[in-house]
C-alpha cells in the first residue's frame, strides 16, 4: 500500500518506519528542509530502541522517504496519516492549529480519494473539525479516521509490530476495508482491531493515558503514606498487584509521570470535561498529586540539609522522563534541577541519552559527566531520577569512596531496602523506610 505520514516526530517516524518494514510504499513529510537533508542521508533524529536499524534498512531499500512536499505525498499516496503536534495551550486545551492548517492544505490539493487518518492524539470532536477543514477546498471524496496510537517511548518498536489492540474509528465502509487490510499483518496472533465511531476512538485514547496516570499518582500517594506510617511500599505493590482486578502494572512509585502524552493528555481530559460542563474531579486531584511527586525528592534532601543548599554538590544520575528514550519534556528531573539550583546547590550529572536534549534547550549552569561515576567526584549526595538499568547494579564501594558522604537519594527504588542496610549508606527512597547507614 501507499502511505503518506504527515510530521516526523516520535509518532510518524515510528508508524511511517513500521509501516514501511512490512513491505509498504512509505513517504513522510516534514517542512523541516534540515532535519528532511538529514533523515535522507541516514540520519535518524530521535533515540528509540530497534528503530534505527529498521529505518535505515528500509531506506535502503527504497520502501521508506523523505520530502517536504505535502502535494508529493499526496501525489503517490491513497492513505494519510497526521502525525502532528498537538501542545497544551495556556487553558490546558490540545492546540489543534498545525493539523487544522494541514487539513486545509489537504482539501486544497486532493485530486483523488484518500483516507485522512489522525494518528495524533487529539481531543474529542476533532475528527469533525479535520473533516470540515478538507471538505472547505475538497472537490473529491474523502474520508477521515481516528487511529490512536498507544507506544511506549523505549519499546515503540515492539508496541507497534506487536500491538495488543488498534482501534480505529471510523464511519466509511471503503476507509474501513483500507485500515483493515494495512493492520492486518499487525495482528496476525489474533489481537483485535477494533472498530468504533471517530469520537469514541478519541476518547479511548484520552481516558487509557488518564487512566494510567491515574493508577501512577494513586501508587504514589499510597507510597507517601506507607513512609509515615512504617509500611512497606514494595510489599503493598506485590500485595495489590496479584489482584486480577488490579493487575501489577503501573504501580512502581516515584517522583511522577512526565513525557509527552500523560501530561497533556490528563490536562486535554480535564479541559473538555470544563467545556462540557463536567468537573472530571479525579483528573484535578492527579495533575495536583504530580505536581507535587515530582519534587518530593527535593523535600527530602531539605529534610537532611534544611532549607539552605549552598555549598551543597549534588550527584545526579538520569535525566529523561524514563529509561530508554531521549525524551526530557515534563521530565522530574528538570523540576529537581529547578528547585535544588534555587536553594543554592550546584549538580553534576549524567544520562545515557538525554543530556543532549538539556542542553539544547535548557540553560542550566550545571555540569555533566562522561559516565555516572564521573559525576560522583565530590559530590555530598547522589540522587537517583531515572530507572536506567545501568544503574540497577553499580559499584557500591566505589560510589562510598567517590562521595563526600555515602548518602543516596533514590527516587525509582532501585535498590532493596534490605540490601542496603548493610553497605553503610544513608538511603532515601518512595515509600520505604530510610536506611541511616
């Protein structure tokens, strides 16, 4: 099949990249002329586990190109995604500007019928919207479907290939027959493509981030609340998570959610609720909750050293929102990074992938190491922000030689409490009981 992928995101590179390894004709627009040179030459502009080589292989063999043309892809394409941008404005609410501008641009060019899909996530009624942009300027038939996408940054690849559901909503019987045959070698095993109206389709999308989210702060307050009273949070995880009912998924405690979807999306929930007059009053409570969670490390760290950092060095090991990817919007980290720099302390620290993306577009007067020992040098604590498996396992020794102080802060509870009682560490984790060393 012949696809078009509008925007080069996280979203498109992945669905136009994917769809392409199954033997599709795939184009991906972007008005980006630099970034478009580039991916032309090989040059992959995001870090996501097993994609690389799947882009660079079907480059290689002509399934898989780059352009800036709107009007080439709709030139050799019958099927369009829109993978665009949908920020949260002032109010909260997903600005829908760049796919409503390419919506017009759409209607404007067709000569032949195309299926117009929306792969961004996007509000409910959108759909709708995207349709009457096209059918302003549309001298030919159309149809427009709302094809979620749920990836998860650091396993997309997978996500995608191997997906436990697609869901698409749409209304024409032609568009339904083309996305049944473009998924079907996506769910070979039997997983379901299901099918549905535009704005239920929308809504799915909307209420699984939210609920995610949801069961992400709930597991946090939870965890708050095991600290001051002598619970366990580790065991009341295990002991919720083998209730069917629950399931053991998303109930790792930590310094919050971040990332590009659960934060807007919570937000664009909330925001629609308003403008239907509905107080979603679970959503107010989770966006004030992790807030919150994302400093709660901070508030730690005050607890051992008061409110006057100065001359305070702090180790920092992981900058992403999560492991795996390169991705640092909403991060906790630059919240930690915020709040610490304010009280007067200085940081040095390390990502495997993410330091890049820090400083490209923050300013922070911090330092940054090679390797996470390096950023140990001097430091009279380490915190941890970031579950990257490189530090599941380190040296403990040579951590205790290399600090000031043997002093952990540990806000994705790496290491079992147990363990660290014997090493002679102060250890500060979610939810669990502090070791004193």
């Amino acid at each position: 099949m012949k696809i078009g992928v509008v925007g080069t995101g996280y979203v498109g590179l992945v669905t136009g990249t994917c769809f392409a390894e199954t033997g599709n004709q795939v184009i991906c627009v972007d008005i980006n002329e630099e970034k478009v040179a580039s991916m032309r030459n090989g040059q992959i502009p995001i870090y996501e586990p097993g994609l690389e080589a799947l882009f660079l292989r079907n480059i290689k063999e002509g399934r898989l190109s780059f352009s800036t043309s709107l009007k080439e892809a709709l030139d050799q394409a019958e099927i369009i995604f829109l993978a665009l941008p949908t920020p949260p404005m002032e109010d909260g609410s997903a600005d829908l500007s760049y796919i409503l501008g390419v919506a017009d641009q759409i209607g404007q060019l067709m000569t032949d019928y195309k299926v117009i899909i929306d792969k961004s996530t996007v509000p409910v009624g959108t759909a709708d919207k995207v349709h009457a942009a096209i059918s302003k300027h549309a001298t030919v038939a159309f149809d427009v479907v709302s094809n979620p996408e749920f990836l998860r940054e650091g396993v997309a690849v997978e996500d995608f290939m191997k997906p436990d559901r697609v869901v698409i909503g749409v209304s024409g019987e032609r568009a339904q027959k083309l996305m049944e045959q473009l998924y079907a070698p996506f769910v070979r095993q039997g997983n379901p493509i299901i099918f549905m109206d535009e704005r239920s389709a929308e809504m799915t999308k909307y209420a699984a981030n939210a609920f995610l989210a949801t069961k992400i702060t709930f597991m946090n307050e939870v965890a708050n609340l095991c600290e001051k009273v002598g619970a366990d949070v580790d065991m009341v995880r295990i002991g919720i998570g083998t209730d069917t009912r629950i399931g053991n998924r998303f109930l790792f405690p930590g310094v919050g959610y971040g990332g590009s979807c659960f934060p807007k999306d919570v937000q664009a929930l909330a925001k629609t609720a308003i403008e239907n007059d509905y107080s979603f009053q679970v959503l107010h409570s989770v966006m004030e909750v992790n807030e919150r969670q994302k400093t709660i490390l901070v508030d730690k760290i005050i607890g051992k050293y008061g409110n006057d950092l100065t001359g305070k060095h702090f180790a920092m090991w992981g900058l992403a929102f999560k492991p795996n990817t390169d991705d640092i919007r909403e991060a906790p980290a630059l919240y930690i990074i915020e709040k610490l720099l304010s009280l007067g302390a200085s940081i040095s620290a390390f990502d495997p992938e993410a330091m890049g993306n820090v400083k490209r577009f923050h300013s922070f007067p911090i330092q940054y190491g090679n390797t996470p020992m390096e950023v140990l040098k001097d430091a009279d604590a380490l915190i941890i922000v970031t579950e990257w498996n490189e530090f599941r396992t380190p040296n403990f020794e040579e951590i205790k030689n290399d600090l000031k102080s043997p002093v952990i802060f540990d806000g994705r509870n790496l290491f079992p409490v147990s363990e660290m009682e014997g090493k002679g560490f102060y250890y500060n984790s979610i939810g669990r009981k502090t070791v004193l060393g």
